[in-house]
C-alpha cells in the first residue's frame, strides 16, 4: 500500500526509518507541504505525526479522502474529537490505530498472558514509572505526553473503566506539569521529563507473587530474565497497523478514546 507521512519532527523522522518495512512511502510532507497533493493521490494511508492540537484536523481530511489513518499518540486533546474521528472511520469504512507504541512490547505481550494465566495470582498493586530529560518547550504537560503511555501500558493489564484517576503536579515550567504522578484505587504512574535518568518501568504485585519489567530486564518471583524489547516496537506498531487494515487485527481506537478522556477530565 503507498503511503504518506505528514510530520517531519523528531518523531516523524524516527517513524519515516520504519514506515518502509510494510508500506510504499511516497510522498513525506512538512508544514509547507500542500496536502492537496496527498488527498487527490493514490495514497492509501497516512501517518500522523504533527503537534497534538493539529492532529484531529489532519485525521479528518485523510479519512474525509478514504485513507487510513496512524496518529502519534494522544489522539487528540478532546474526547469529543476523539469520538468523532472513531465515528467517521466507520462511515467511511477506513481503519484508525494510534501509536501507543509500548503496548506492542513483545515483553510486555509475554507478561500479559503469563498473568492472565495466573501467573502471580490476582493483581494487588500496580506502579508504573516513564522518566526521562526532556529540555523542550512543552506544548502539552507530562501526563500527555509521557502519562498516556503510562495509561495504554496499565490498560493491558486492567480496564481503564475500573478505576478512578487523580493527579498531583509535581514540578511546572511556564504553567505547564513536567514532572506528576497518577493515581489509582491500587497504583499510580509515575512520570517526569525533569529526571536525568531514563527509566521505564512496570511492577506487578499479585495475591502469589510479583513481576518487574524494566528497560533491560524482567524480574518473575525473584528470578531475572533478559528482556526481547529491542529498538522494534515501533516497527511492530507499523505492522499492527497494517494487519488492522487488512483484517488481522482489532484497532486501538476504543483504548484511544479511554485515555483522551481521562487525560481531559484532568484539566
């Protein structure tokens, strides 16, 4: 299928290396690209990977064009926006999927199931933590940005629509958090861009045991295992979003949606 990347930031150009392994990249446009071209193309898809504010209105003139549509996580700023977009794939009988790119960790695909196995008996306590330096203006705060991976990555564990989230700002530049925390009924979330360490990390304690993944190992009851994450996530989202497209896959638009609405109420 040939597609179209509009974005060319740091995340466009990191994304634009991957695109390559299951799509026809034709055209890769910029602000001043005219998108005219895109639309009236024979471009099937298009990768969105533009400031947030700006992603709903990219998203509805793709799909507007009957093409499927790859948005850089969140979807949008407004649930609202997020419901319309979900509602206007299905009119136009085109596929969305939002780049929650570690939910597509195959070690967190493997702990997953393990769990749901029983592998540590019912799950007490969640705590998940995402830090890193980040010394860019922020358009958007830190739960937006680093929080909403935080969401997708509990959502695989438990149903966001179980809990209630509270949030609790630590650190702001210009009025904007950079560093917070996420709290739910039996865990929180951890997130800064202020941490010059960084870390990735989820623990699990169940009812018979624990596990701990980080970025460079997984821990089951006290015995460690070098992890499968390599460099590949992103290339497994691209090719997610492909068998979406053909069928193979259910999108992640419905997970989306959850976490554009938590992050909302907050404000």
């Amino acid at each position: 299928m040939k597609a179209a990347l509009i974005g060319t930031g740091r995340w466009g150009k990191v994304l634009k290396g991957y695109i390559p392994e299951y799509f026809n990249l034709k055209y890769v446009a910029d602000s001043k690209f005219n998108k005219d071209i895109i639309w009236k193309s024979d471009v099937e898809v298009v990768f969105i990977t533009t400031p947030i504010e700006t992603h709903f209105d990219i998203a509805v003139d793709a799909m507007l064009h009957r093409k499927h549509v790859f948005i850089e996580k969140p979807i949008t700023p407004k649930k609202a926006q997020a419901d319309s977009l979900k509602q206007l794939a299905i009119d136009k009988e085109v596929n969305i999927v939002i780049d929650y790119t570690e939910t597509f960790s195959p070690s967190l695909q493997i702990i997953m199931h393990q769990i749901n196995s029983g592998l540590i008996g019912d799950i007490e306590n969640i705590e998940i933590t995402i830090k890193k330096k980040d010394n860019r203006n922020v358009g958007f705060d830190v739960y937006h940005i680093l929080g909403s991976h935080g969401l997708s990555m509990l959502s695989m564990f438990t149903p966001l629509q179980n809990h209630r989230f509270t949030f609790s700002d630590y650190i702001k530049r210009k009025d904007i958090c950079t560093t917070g925390v996420i709290e739910f009924e039996n865990g929180k979330i951890d997130v800064s861009l202020d941490s010059p360490i960084k870390e990735r990390s989820i623990t699990l304690q169940g009812s018979t045991g624990y596990v701990k993944y980080t970025s460079s190992q997984v821990t089951v009851n006290d015995r460690h295992y070098q992890i499968m994450d390599g460099n590949d996530n992103l290339l497994h989202t691209v090719k997610y979003f492909r068998d979406v497209i053909e069928g193979k896959a259910e999108s992640n638009i419905d997970m989306a949606c959850q976490i554009t609405n938590i992050l909302e109420r907050k404000v």
